[in-house]
C-alpha cells in the first residue's frame, strides 16, 4: 500500500467534491468503483450534473472521456467502430467507435434500443470489442459511468438483467441541499464548472492504484460473511430473484478498495455493510409480496444485514 497513492485518490476526490457540490459520500463511492475497476449505474432524473461529475473525474484523473447521448437512432456500430472504404487506399480502413476512450460517459442509457446497450456487454466485461471478425482491445483504464432516467420515464425501456449485473455499483446523486445549490447558482459563469477541474492524477497511476488495492487483506471470516450476505437475497421471501456470484465478486473488489482509501491494509465488517447497498440495489428484484406489504430494496437489504451476525474482529467489530 503506497501512502502517495491514497494521497492522490484522496485529490481527485477533493478536486470533484469542489464542482458538484454536497454530494461527498457519493463522490467518495464512485471513486472507490473506479479503484475496484468497475462500471457505475446512475439513475437520476435529468439536471443533477451528471455529466459533469463524469467530466470531473476524467479531468481530475487525466483520462480519455468519450460521451454518447443515448436515443434510439444510436446504432451498435457507434459504439464499437466501423469499416469505411478509403478510395486513396483502396482498402476498408477502420474507425474507431466511442468505447475507444478512458472513461465513457453513457448518457440515458435506457432511451436507446436493446441491440445497442447489448453492443456495451463485451467491453464493459471484457475490455475489448470484436468488429468483422477482429478483436480489438480498449485502452486501459477503462470505466463506464451509465445513467438511465428513472423506470416508467417517457421514451425510456427497461435494461436487460445481463447489462445491469455488468455494472459494479448502482447510487442516485439525487437533489442537492439547499446551500449547496445556493453556492452552484451563485458560481455560474461562462464555462462549464468541470472546466475548472486541475489533473491531479495520470491514467498509469490510476492502474497502478486498482492494482495495489488487491493486496489488501481479507480474513477468511470475512469472505464467508460477504457470502453469507449475498446468499442471503437467494431465499429471501421478498426477494424474486437473488443476487449472482458476480455481486461476490463485486463485494470483494469493493470492500478491498474501500478500506484501501481509508488507508487500511485490511478489510473490517463496516467495509462490507457499507458496500452491500450500492452492489446489491441493481441487482435483486422484489416480489409482489414485498410491494404489498411497503418493503423498498434498501429495507430489504437492511433486513438482510441486520440478520446475518457480524464477524468478530476484536476492536473493529
């Protein structure tokens, strides 16, 4: 674990938290996603900057930023490239798709047709895209930050199970308070506020930061407490449909990267419930049973939390 390392994450965050105001924790999670090396689903209603928290963070990590506005004229072609016939070269020449970036900005990924949100499957798992037969890797880092409006919004359809267990974590930035919105109107000026954001980090460090996060230790009691928990929305009665052993995986990258940004070298149970909420929020589905009865995902997922016994860790229970 590198003291400058956590130093410089500790920048970005300091940087961002200066342009979207009153929205710290969230902003701290987000960067803990990217430390895991994982994708982020936002779901928001339209004008709470999230556009511009994405180009903070590519400006404050200096990564590539690509955004794609979502609508169903969006073809798959747009996001992984085509071929193009170049008569001086007398050749199919290829060019580039949008996913060809550091940080790709999905906006209002749910207005756009089933075939082109497929089209982001294969990069978003495997960091690299196949057009005509060839495979083509992306660069490295290689981050997504999705929004969709809310479900039942005009013009929008739901995501397909497949795509939303692909990304890491799922939050809302929500409105902000009122003092903080006071400062946001009382800062307008000609330039977009992410304009303002100053590189503090370089897309080499950031790699090298997800892979230090991997030699944070866990104890075995905590692995099987994260199992425990995961297993727990498989039977659980107001739960349709369980989580996957990929939001074990995803727990595990999580709670590593978050007691790694609170300069930690292990992993305690608060790491673990803290994390549970945003990996599991998008990936379980209630039944009828817990509509009937007033139950949200974030009760349910409290329910769960509170029913599993926390590992014992001496002074860090």
């Amino acid at each position: 674990m590198t003291k400058e390392y956590i130093e410089a994450a500790g920048a970005v965050i300091r940087e961002v938290n200066n342009i979207i105001l009153g929205k710290q924790n969230e902003i701290v999670e987000i960067m803990t996603a990217f430390l895991a090396n994982g994708h982020v689903l936002l779901e928001d209603i339209p004008g709470v900057g999230k556009t511009t928290l994405a180009m903070a963070f590519s400006r404050a990590m200096g990564l590539d930023c690509h955004r794609v506005q979502f609508t169903p004229d969006v073809m798959p072609s747009d996001l992984t490239g085509f071929s193009v016939y170049r008569r001086d070269e007398e050749k199919f020449v290829y060019q580039e798709g949008s996913v060809f970036c550091n940080l790709l900005l999905a906006d209002e990924i749910n207005r756009t047709s089933p075939k082109t949100q497929s089209a982001l499957l294969e990069v978003m798992e495997e960091r690299k895209v196949s057009v005509e037969g060839i495979t083509r890797k992306v660069p490295d880092p290689f981050l997504v930050i999705a929004t969709q409006n809310p479900s039942g919004t005009s013009g929008t359809q739901f995501l397909p199970e497949a795509q939303i267990d692909r990304f890491m974590i799922n939050m809302s930035l929500g409105y902000p308070d009122f003092n903080s919105e006071l400062a946001m109107a009382k800062s307008v000026t000609k330039n977009s506020r992410a304009d303002y954001v100053k590189p503090v980090l370089s897309k080499e460090i950031l790699v090298a930061m997800q892979d230090d996060i991997y030699e944070v230790y866990v104890k075995d009691e905590i692995y099987a407490y994260i199992l425990t928990l995961v297993s727990a929305t498989r039977n659980n009665p107001y739960i349709e449909r369980g989580a996957s052993p990929r939001a074990t995986i995803a727990m595990v990258k999580m709670v590593k990267a978050a007691a790694w940004l609170r300069g930690r070298n292990f992993v305690v149970p608060n790491d673990v419930t803290g994390q549970l909420p945003f990996v599991l929020n998008h990936r379980i589905n209630l039944n009828s049973g817990a509509k009937m009865a007033g139950y949200t995902k974030a009760a349910v997922i409290q329910q769960i939390i509170d029913s599993v016994e926390r590992p014992y860790m001496g002074a860090s229970k």
